[in-house]
C-alpha cells in the first residue's frame, strides 16, 4: 500500500469569513435565521432591540429560550457546528450550523452572543476586525464577567434580560457595517428604520404559525423594540368567501408531504382596504402559487416552480405545502433557508394538484357567481383524473352548490362540505358499471320534482343577481347550467318568478 503525503490547506479565517459575509442574506433573512434559533431553543419570546446610536447603530434578539452553558455555547459559535447530513430533532429549524455566525456577520463585524443556563451566564464573540489583528486564527473571545460589565449597551441587556432570567440568549451586532455602506451618509437614520419596517413585515409572514399557532401549538410572542408583531396569514383563513380546496398528501422517502390549496375571495367580497392588506408585496398576480414551510416556517413564497405560468386568472390561488425537515436533502434548501426546489417525484405530484385546482381559482377570479358559457354546461358531478384514475365528486363549484354555501354560517358550511365528501366516496362505481354493462338494464336519472327544480334555479337567480349579473344574460347562464340546460322550458317561467328579475 503506497503512502501519501498531505498538506495542510486549512482556509484563512479572515478570507473566509470575509467570503461568508457575501452569501446573500438580507437583514431579514439574517433576522429570521436567528430567530430559528430561538424557536428551536423552545424560545416563547422574542425580542429585538436597537437603536440609530449617532450614526453607530446596534442591534439584540433576545429569547427566552433553553440557553447554553459555555460549552454548548463554544459548539454554536463553531463554523459548520452541525452536520447537515445529521437526523435532526423534527422541531428543529436548523440545517448547515452556519445560521448564527453567517447570518449575523453577513450584517456586522462583531458578534457577540450571551447565554444563560442553569445559572450559569456565558459569552462569546467572533470580531473581524481583532481576528486580522491576532495573525489571521481563528479564535473566537471568551468574555469574562469582568468583560461583559464593561460592554455598555450589551451589559444593560444581559442584566435586563437574563439577570433574573432562569434561561435565555442574546445575540448582539455591532459595527453594522454593511448597512452604513448600503445606506450612505444622506437620510442614513431613516433608511436604518425603513429597513427595520420592511423586516418587521416579512418576519410577521414567514413566521405567522408561530405568532398565531394552530389550536394546542406553541404561541410564539415576538416585538421590535416593544412593538409586537401580528401574524400576516396569507391564506385569509377566517374570511366566509375564502375558499379551502380540498387537502391532498403523498409521501416521498415515507416523508408525508402535506398540500392546502385555497382560493381567495373576489374582491367584489372585501372591502378594498381589507383586498389589499392580503395582496403582498407585489400584489395578487406576483404571490399567487405555492408557499412552502418547513416545520410550520415559511422556506418559499409565490412559486409555481415552473410548472404553470403565473397569469391574471389563477391570481388568487394559493397553496400551503407543508414539508419535514427530514427531507431538506432533496428539496435542496440553501443555508440561508429563503429558497427551495422540489425533486421530480414531488413536481409530478404537484403539477396533478394544480391541474385540479385551476379551474376554481379562475372561477373566482371572474366572479363567483357567474357561469362560464363555453357551451358545455356546468355539471353536478364534476369528473376528476388524477395519476391514471378516474373519480367523481358533487361539484362545489355548481351555482346551486355555491349559493347554498355562501349563505351558510362558517360552521354549518363545514358540516354541508363534509357531507358532499362523503356522499362523493360513497358512490356505488360497482353497481353503476354492473348495471351499466347489463344490456337488460336501463340507467335514468331520478325525476326531480318541478317545484323544487323552481326553488333550486331561483336561488342560483338570486345569488347571480346579488354578484352583478345584468339581467340580460340570465338566460344564457342558466343555460349553461345543469339540469337548466337541458331544460329550456322552465327557464322563462324561473325568470318571471325570480325575485328582482
């Protein structure tokens, strides 16, 4: 067996440190990363401080979280303390090991983190600056309490925050020179609070699960300098016009991967202040698609991931995809956790579920109410393919259908949509194909009585003339509705009873 020898290539930290700072954060996404941390650390409040400081600013996340003792500590400062390749705890928003470091050096030269665990109080800093002058090492400084007395602005959130605290972190920046750099000297003070505004914003959409959890989930509380934060859902999920599609889930790996389709209400259904608040950044047409969290935080927002076009009809579609961490390999989430992209397996499941859920969406979009005259006449019982099968369900997206739910109380409209679900799975396919293939046989239709056909296309009249349809076009939309269709008939009679017709 040969030998070899080796050379020691061991990067400059400086060199590396200064490459790492170019990674691509923002200061949200470098907030949001420390704030993974927290949650992970079983963190129920969070805190961020800071201050303009005569052009030398600062800034604090504070948690209350488990803490570290000194060692635990040396470990998290560590550059790569984590393998990614490691099982995590499910709950963990980690991945690389790098967030801590990276996130806080892409925004200042000097780090300093402060931890408090079983009542012991820990510091540890990574400066830049005395790197370069204790001959390029990488050695990161241990505080003393001593140190930490003397820290001014760090020593009043340590005895704030942690003194009597039985646990917590903080996370302190200085020289933020990144910040001073991008804003100049001109108008300096308010880009620094426009820039904290703007992260406020995004943090209250990527972590609005946790600032407003679901039933038995852990609430987490988070503020900007004392001004707490309100969860953005961008779902709209306690509107009645709000449409939630029906849920879909596959498994990739044994992983389940769960998926929520929702419609957004109209905007004839909102008043125009409360249409805009849920539009985003960038309006309905730019956040439309899918919205991808990992244990429950926001990876991804406003994506079809190439699979459709986003266009003016499926502007008010959007979907939850909710992933484990388990499989962060293959969905290829990159250290600053802002983006991802699904393997093949999982497109090809996706791109059945969007096929499923465009035409509600675009259904909306023109206004619901409405019927489309394409002359193939909207059906009772909507026909679904998917993955090389074929099903039937009563289809919500009937006039009939909708009107009734539009009229219903958010509970009892639950209680008509289970109910149409579960009359969907119970169609006897068996009997129909045997009595279909028997030439003795005769399918028919039941007879519905007159008068409630009368009752049931005056209801769908009513609910098209409360969404704005002229009158003029009544006819031609009732004929582009099942039974109506085939049914002219009953239409003029309908018309004249109709109320406001």
């Amino acid at each position: 067996m040969s030998s070899r020898d080796y050379i020691d290539l061991s990067p400059s930290p400086l060199a590396l440190l200064e490459s790492l700072r170019s990674i691509g954060y923002t200061l949200d996404t470098a907030l949001a990363d420390l704030f993974d941390n927290s949650i992970t650390a079983k963190a129920t409040a969070i805190s961020v401080k800071f201050l303009w400081n005569h052009g030398n600013p600062w800034l604090a996340v504070i948690d209350n979280g488990k803490g570290m003792t000194s060692n635990e500590l040396g470990k998290a400062m560590r550059f790569g303390s984590t393998n990614p390749l490691t099982r995590r705890d499910p709950a963990d928003l980690g991945r690389f090991g790098l967030g801590l470091k990276t996130a806080s050096i892409s925004q200042c030269r000097h780090l300093t983190v402060v931890s408090k665990k079983d009542g012991e109080l820990s510091g540890c800093e990574w400066n830049l600056d005395s790197i370069r002058d204790q001959g390029d090492r990488w050695y990161a400084g241990v505080l003393s309490s001593e140190d930490l007395a003397e820290s001014g602005f760090l020593s009043s959130m340590v005895t704030q925050h942690l003194a009597a605290k039985k646990s917590g972190t903080v996370v302190f920046w200085r020289n933020l020179d990144q910040l001073m750099e991008a804003f100049g000297k001109a108008g300096a003070e308010t880009a620094f609070s426009k820039l904290l505004d703007d992260s406020r914003r995004h943090l209250e959409l990527v972590f609005h699960r946790f600032l407003s959890p679901e039933l038995g989930q852990r609430k987490v509380k988070i503020d900007f300098n004392g001004n707490e934060l309100t969860a953005f859902n961008p779902f709209n999920p306690n509107h009645d016009a709000t449409q939630e599609l029906p849920s879909h889930e596959f498994f990739v790996e044994k992983q389940r991967i769960f998926v929520q389709p929702v419609v957004l209400p109209h905007h004839t259904k909102l008043s125009t202040e409360k249409y805009e608040s849920h539009a985003g950044p960038g309006g309905y047409l730019h956040n439309q698609g899918f919205y991808v969290y990992r244990n429950k935080r926001l990876i991804i927002k406003g994506t079809w991931f190439r699979l459709i076009k986003k266009e003016e009809l499926n502007k008010l579609i959007r979907v939850r995809v909710d992933i484990p961490n388990t499989l962060d390999h293959i969905w290829k989430i990159d250290i600053r956790k802002s983006q991802a992209t699904p393997p093949e397996s999982v497109r090809k499941e996706l791109k059945q579920i969007i096929s499923r859920i465009e035409f509600a969406g675009k259904k909306v979009y023109r206004q619901r109410g409405t019927i489309s005259t394409t002359g193939r006449a909207i059906p009772v019982w909507a026909r679904r393919a998917a993955r090389g099968s074929v099903f039937y369900e009563i289809n919500e997206e009937h006039p009939a259908i909708q009107s009734i739910l539009s009229h219903c109380p958010p509970a009892l409209k639950k209680e008509v949509r289970d109910f149409m679900s579960l009359a969907s799975s119970a169609l006897p396919y068996d009997l129909l194909y045997h009595d279909s293939a028997d030439d003795d046989t005769n399918l028919l239709s039941p007879d519905v009585d007159r008068e409630r056909l009368l009752a049931i296309g005056k209801a769908i009249v009513n609910s098209l003339v409360e969404a704005g349809t002229p009158k003029r076009e009544l006819a031609e939309r009732l004929l582009g509705v099942q039974p109506f269709s085939d049914m002219p008939e009953l239409i003029d009679e309908l018309l004249g009873k109709a109320k406001g017709v």
